[in-house]
C-alpha cells in the first residue's frame, strides 16, 4: 500500500480564506455591518482656548483659599499644558 503524506500546514491563500470566512461568522452572529461611510470631523468641540481656561478655571476651584481662588495653566506653543496650579 502507498501512503499519503498529508501537509498540516496551510497556504497563504487558505489563510486568508479562513480568516474571511471567521470574519463573517462573526459579523453574522453579532448582527453587526460595518458603517459604510467615514465619519465626518465633529464641529462643535472647544476651542484651544476654551479647554486651557476651562482648566485654569476648575484648578482655582481647587483652591484651599476661599478668597483667592485664582487658577493658571501654562501651555507651551504647541499646546502642551506644561504647569497647573
């Protein structure tokens, strides 16, 4: 009698395959679709401005003075907040 030799290992084509094939079991059983449009940039989000005086703003209300209740933030040019306090 001949053997066969059999080759546990795949081919890169029989990888993808089955990595397609995985891919859509999933989605199947999550009942999900991928969105078929790319999300556009949000519009109304804080200015740079805005977001550092926020900050220096909520820093003071940390304060332990009642009477001096004044916040800093210090940002560097390329928007990097370097110090609170």
């Amino acid at each position: 009698g001949t053997t066969q030799k059999t080759s546990s290992s795949s081919s890169p084509a029989d990888k993808e395959q089955q990595d397609q094939e995985f891919r859509e079991l999933l989605l199947k059983e999550a009942n999900w679709t991928p969105p078929t449009t790319v999300s556009s940039k949000r519009k109304d989000y804080l200015s740079w401005d805005d977001y550092f005086m926020a900050m220096a703003f909520l820093t003071a209300r940390r304060s332990k003075d009642p009477n001096t209740q004044v916040g800093a933030c210090i940002v560097s040019p390329d928007k990097l907040i370097l110090a609170l306090g």
